[in-house]
C-alpha cells in the first residue's frame, strides 16, 4: 500500500469514492464549493518535523480552482512544543487542500544530532488530497518534496497522489513514508511496535538530513554554493538541503535523475550513530528530557531504545520484544 492509500485510510475516506473524486479533477475545479451541506467543521492535525517545530505558523490553505488561496484567507493554527498542530476549518472545506508550516517570532526546530533546538528560518509544506472531519499530515523535509512538484497550477487530488507516491517511490530505500507520524508515539501506538519501528525509522531518516546539511558538500544552492560552505549556520545549512530535496522533483511524476542520485548518495553516505528520538508517553506529553538513542550496532541500539522507551513510560517487561520487532523497520 503505498503512501497515500494509508493516509486515505487514516483519514476515513472511502478509497472508491476518493479515486472517483479524483478523476472528477479532485474537487479542485470547485474551489471553496467543496464544503460538506451542514458546514460542519473539518479539521487538519498532525506534526512538523525537521526534527520537531516548536511554535510554528501553521496554514491550511484550500485550493481553489488548482490554486492554493492566499495565505491571508487560509485557517491557522501554531505547532505545539511537541511539533503538533491542529486547524479548524469552519466552513466544513473537503477539497484538496496545502499546509505550511512557516516561520514565527521565537520559532525552532530540533536537531536531532544533539538534542538541542535551533532556530527555524524556513518554511515547509505537505499537500492533502482531500480534508476530511479529522484529516492527519505530517509536515517534513519529504513532505515538501510532494508540494514542490505541484506548481502555481492545476493542483487536484490526483496530481496530489502521484506526488506523494513518487516521493515515497525515490525514498523507499530510506523505509520514508509520508503517513507515518514522525516521532514515537506510545499513546497511540504503545501497543503497534511495527508502527513504533516505522516511526523511529522516520526520526532516523529525518537525522540522516541534518547530518546531509552539516557535512554533505555536493548539496549545492542553486548558485553552486555548498549548504554547507564555510561561515553558514545549521538553520541556513538546513534551509539549503531542504531546497535541494525539493529541486529533485520535475513534476508529480517525475524527478531530476541526476539531482535524485545526488541527494539519495548524500543521505545514504551518512551513517547516523546517535539520534534524540522525540517520543509522546502514554498521557500525550513528550517525554522530557528527550533521550538519546546510541545507533552504532544493532546491539547497542536494541540497549539504548529500550532505555529511551522505559524513560518514557513504558515497562521493563514490555520495552525488549517491542523493541526487537521495531528494529528491523529502521533502515
């Protein structure tokens, strides 16, 4: 199944029903028309990560005719310290729909090679093919991928899809999946530890970024400076690969070959020894202080995820066989 036939099932729609709306042209010809008879409210939740974004602007902008509405009539919300949003849309909107996830007053982002926070200068974007009464994105450096190829124009859940599937297809080496939650989540998941896997496995692709930022010198700005040339801090070096990643992809269904084989060498090059892994403890609060997870041999990463997960709330009886079916979902 691949990425966004799990997001559709996440979000309760009927996959039939959503594959004839999509070749009606989404619902995006409709524009502000695809609203549900009653208006009951819809609304858009999930998490923005690279890694976690505290204290974010965050916009549910509605396409209107294959066009994103402007930002000043989009619904927003703010990203909560553990990175989570959720927006209302009062006019029950149901048509594909952009999310940003913008730069504020005081606004970080994690960094997952050393536990701290630094700021975040930039701006990232998921796409939905269509919102629904409780639609769940997670915003990341893969998601913008998708929304880069969509263009000034003509966007519809279809072309949403193919996006979304041919971001999922170019990482799939790298386990990414654009409907899974990209932290650890034991209130939700404590009793999934395939889903635990696939979601450390996420905060572990979201490392290998970072780390692309900091030391990958064949990431290069559209002037053929390095993201990480001399003199850049983490939030610019960031702000570049994230660009990068973008600029691989043509179209919905298409990537850049060279641009592809370049990022995808520059992410596989980095052998990620050590990620804090953001984890949401059975009563819904992050787990504080955020822990460390030693990754240098499958051994010592059983250790110290088991260490993290009892940390975070979870018992020494239960901690060893989850973690031993989450292990071979991290790539």
């Amino acid at each position: 199944m691949n990425a966004y036939l799990k997001i559709v099932s996440k979000i309760g729609i009927p996959v039939a029903g959503l594959l004839a709306l999509s070749a009606c042209g989404g619902g995006g010809d409709s524009g502000l028309g695809n609203t549900v008879g009653s208006h009951s409210p819809t609304t858009v939740s999930g998490t923005a990560a690279k890694g976690l974004v505290k204290q974010a602007n965050v916009l549910v902008c509605r396409i209107v005719n294959g066009i994103p509405e402007a930002d000043a009539t989009c619904a927003s919300g703010t990203t909560g310290p553990d990175g989570s949003f959720s927006v209302t849309m009062s006019d029950g909107y149901t048509g594909p729909a952009m999310i940003k996830v913008i730069a504020g007053t005081g606004t970080t982002m994690l960094d997952e090679t050393t536990g701290t926070y630094i700021p975040y200068n930039m701006t990232m974007r998921a796409m939905v093919p269509a919102v629904s009464a409780t639609t769940t994105v997670y915003v990341t450096p893969f998601s913008e991928m998708a929304a880069s190829a969509m263009g000034t124009s003509g966007i519809d859940a279809g072309k949403i899809t193919q996006a979304m599937t041919t971001v999922g297809t170019m990482m799939a080496g790298l386990g990414v999946d654009l409907s899974i939650k990209p932290m650890m989540d034991l209130k939700n998941n404590g009793s999934d530890p395939a889903m635990l896997g696939q979601q450390a496995n996420m905060v572990k692709q979201l490392t290998r970024v970072m780390m692309a930022a900091k030391y990958a010198g064949s990431l290069k700005d559209s002037n053929g400076a390095a993201c990480n040339a001399t003199g850049t801090s983490t939030p610019q070096q960031i702000a570049c690969t994230v660009n990068v990643m973008a600029s691989v992809m043509t179209g919905a269904a298409t990537t850049d070959p060279t641009k592809a084989a370049t990022v995808l060498a520059a992410l596989n090059a980095q052998t990620v020894t050590t990620a804090y892994m953001p984890i949401i403890k059975a009563d819904g609060t992050l787990a504080m202080p955020m822990q460390s997870v030693d990754m240098t041999s499958t051994t010592t990463t059983s250790t110290s995820m088991q260490a993290a997960m009892q940390s975070a709330g979870m018992t020494t009886t239960a901690a060893p066989s989850t973690v031993t079916t989450m292990m071979p979902r991290m790539h």
